[in-house]
C-alpha cells in the first residue's frame, strides 16, 4: 500500500489555527441546528446525557463532572479510552450492559462504522492494509497521547492495564485509514457524509493529535468550513493579548532591548512578554524563555502595580498571561506532562504563589542576568539529557524490530536465542522510558522554578 500518513505533508497556515488544547468541537455540535447559535444542550443530546444525569452532575466536583472532560481533547481521550475498555468487556462477555453515555468521539466513529470496534471489523483490516511506515507513524502519534495518561492518577487497576495493552491500537488506526480513503472520494460525497467524515476527521484527532488533523486539513481545506465557531474562538483567544495591548494608556511604541537595571514601561513589559513568547515557538527546547519572563515580571510588576495604579485583578490577569506563555514553552519542550489538566491547575498556583511571595521582596538590578545565566546551563543539560533518551528509546526500538524480523525465519535454536535477546531488549526499553521520564521531570521542577 502507498504510504498515506509518514510522508504527508501538514500545511501549517490550517493546523495553527485550532487550539493546541483540543478546545471545541465542529459546528454541529457547537450550534443548534434551528437558530445556529451556540447551545451547549447539542452536545448533551449526542452523547446521551438525560436531565436527571444532568441533575446528579451538579452535585459532583467542578472539574471532575462530565461535561469538565469535554473541554479539551485530553479530558476526551479519558473518555474515549473508558469507552474502549467497556467495549472490550463486552466483547469478552465480561459486562452485559451497553453505556448509557458516551464520549463524543465514540458517537462519531459510530456513525463512521456502526462495527467500527469489532476485531473482525473493516475499520480492523484497515490497519492491517497500511503499509508499514503508515503504522509505525500512527503508533508514534499515539504513543505521545498514551505514555504519560496511562500514569494518570484516577484509573481503576484493570482500566489502567487495559491502556497500557494497547489491544484498541488497529481499530483506532484503521479508522483513520478509513476516514483518509473517504476523503479522496470528496467531490462525490453528499452533504451529511461530508458533515460525517469532518466530525470524523477531527475525532480521530483526539488519540492522534492535531498533526494527523492537518493531514486531513491540508489535503482538503473545505474541511475548515466545518469547523468555523471553534476556530473563531480561538482567533478571538489569540487575539486578547493584542486587545491587551490596545487597552494600556498611549505610549511609546519604540521596541528597545533595554539594560537589565532599565525599568519598563507596562506597555515594553507586554511587548518584551510577547516578544518572549514569538520567540520560544522559533527555539522550542529552551527554558530560557521561562527564566526571563519570570524575571521581567518579579523586576518590573511592583512598581507597575505603584505608577499605573494596577488593581490586583489586573496584576493577576498579567500574570495568568505570563503563565500562559510558561504553559506554551513547556509543551514545545515536549513535557507531556503540560497536556495534564490537573497538572496544569498545580502548575499555575504554584507560579501565582512563587510571584506573591518575589514580588514582596527586594529584587536586586542584576537579578535578570543572575537568573538567566544560573537557568540556562541546567535547562541545556536537561534538553541533551532528553536527546540521548530519546535516542537510546529509538535504537532499543530499531533493535526490537530487527530481532522480530529474524525471528520468523530462524530455526528453534536461534530462536531461543533471539528470545533472549527481544526479552533483554524489552527491559532495556522499560528502563529507557523510565529514565526518561526522570528526566522530562527534572524538566517540569526546572519549568516551576523551586527556588
């Protein structure tokens, strides 16, 4: 089979312009169907929430209700994966009962393929028609959803094993496949079946990541049509750093690289903040960023707060911006740690309470070059330190496929032997992937700043 996925080309213009938080949903879902405004009680309705469902959430912990989970797509892939594992009981006849709510991605694929999750499935043998690259490309995608969710706390012993085998792996990659050989029969598709496969599109983006979105995207732009209300929320969310700008009093607009003991104006305080911010998507990997957003902020913001007259609201809505920033250079370093919603939640009042508490202290003129030369070497050797990780996980991996391959044409001896070496191999994986992990999260404290 031709390879449909490892080679494509993304055109970034499209894929930027989705939330890289999986916020929203196409305009199906988003709008009522008879006055086309936003109404969330659509949403509801496909996956099967009744009134008195309804009723019980409201008794429930804001940000663990149901509807918390649909925000973003990492709470749906929480959903998703709990739906896949009902399924699988079902199917090996361990639980009788059929969900009386779904996510809305299982919605989606059901109306894909009503069998979409049967192991005899067309959806199945679809994965097993991708050419190998197309494969290891799709498990590659997965793997950076799946490796740090599987360790999320909340997980039922056998729900967490159910992840961690991986069984659902062919259905989820054959739906893909599926959605990719509808959408080279566009031009012929009646409307609801083009409604169907951009819904399908942007579902499989949920186990998959917004690359494989763009794949979708870039092949077929009138798919952006689709999703038009999610992605003017989001031009309105990228917008409100600029409307902050237009907000603060005329000054000047002259943008300097001024000497580290220079106060700032509010206005060079924004321009530098998004400067920083420009400039880590260009140079992701850095945690310098990080260490000069923290020192504008603690240099400059007391005595902003004192010559503007800032209320606190104010103070902390630069702040809440800042950390924004911080969020987005932790996600280009590749902590998957940052796509954690709890995670986040720690992480945010961790920063508002370290800028509480450095704003009330002296801060002495050479603090920015202080902090940017002690940060910069430890967030150097964290970055080459992931690097050889991750080298180290990719020849393991090469290796593992080496040993297969030899293995179906060895004879008993060299199998036992090749046996041996596939175990030794796995072991050398597991404490690949562990150091890594410890050093992705030397990351996350570097990212925090404990001082």
């Amino acid at each position: 089979m031709p390879n449909l996925i490892c080679t494509a080309d993304i055109d970034a213009s499209l894929i930027d312009q989705f939330s890289a938080q999986g916020i929203g949903f196409p305009d199906q879902t988003m709008l009522s169907p008879e006055t086309g405004e936003p109404d969330a009680s659509v949403l509801e309705r496909m996956i099967g929430m009744s009134r008195a469902f309804r009723r019980l959430q409201t008794k429930v912990k804001p940000g663990t209700r149901l509807m918390d989970f649909q925000k973003t797509s990492t709470g749906r892939l929480k959903l998703l994966l709990k739906d896949l594992y009902n399924c699988h009981q079902r199917i090996l006849k361990k639980s009788k009962g059929k969900d009386s709510i779904s996510s809305w991605e299982w919605v989606i694929f059901l109306e894909v393929d009503a069998a979409w999750y049967e192991p005899t499935s067309r959806v199945a043998q679809r994965f097993s028609d991708l050419s190998q690259e197309d494969q290891e490309a799709l498990d590659a995608m997965l793997e950076k959803r799946l490796d740090w969710l599987e360790t999320s706390k909340g997980w039922e012993a056998d729900v967490r094993d159910f992840i961690k085998a991986r069984t659902y792996v062919k259905q989820l990659s054959g739906m893909v496949g599926i959605l990719l050989d509808q959408l080279t029969q566009w031009d012929g598709l009646s409307e609801n079946e083009k409604q169907v496969l951009a819904d399908g599109a942007y579902a499989v983006a949920t186990p998959f990541g917004n690359e494989i979105l763009g794949i979708f995207v870039t092949r077929q732009p009138d798919l952006m049509t689709y999703y038009s209300t999610m992605l003017e929320d989001e031009r309105k969310s990228k917008q409100a750093f600029e409307d902050a700008l237009e907000e603060l009093p005329d000054l000047p607009e002259t943008i300097t690289e001024p000497p580290v003991a220079t106060p700032l104006s509010l206005f060079d305080l924004y321009s530098e903040l998004f400067q920083l911010a420009e400039q880590a998507k260009s140079d992701s990997g850095n945690l310098r960023y990080a260490e000069q957003i923290e020192a504008l902020i603690t240099s400059n913001l007391p005595r902003l707060k004192e010559e503007y007259s800032l209320s606190d609201d104010a103070v902390r809505k630069i702040l809440t911006e800042c950390i924004d920033v911080l969020i987005k250079i932790g996600r280009e370093l590749s902590l998957q740690i940052f796509d954690d919603d709890e995670f986040l939640c720690a992480f945010k009042a961790a920063w508002l309470e370290y800028f509480n508490k450095r704003l009330q202290e002296e801060v002495p003129d050479t603090f920015l070059a202080d902090l940017t030369e002690e940060r910069e070497a430890e967030s150097k050797g964290i970055k080459s330190r992931l690097q050889e990780a991750e080298a180290l996980c990719a020849q393991i991996e090469d290796d593992l496929v080496g040993f297969n391959e030899k293995l179906k044409a060895a004879n008993f001896r060299e199998k036992s032997e090749l046996r041996s070496s596939i175990t030794e191999a796995e072991e050398s994986r597991a404490r690949s992937h562990r150091l890594q992990q410890e050093v992705e999260q030397e990351g996350c404290v570097l990212a925090l700043i404990e001082n």
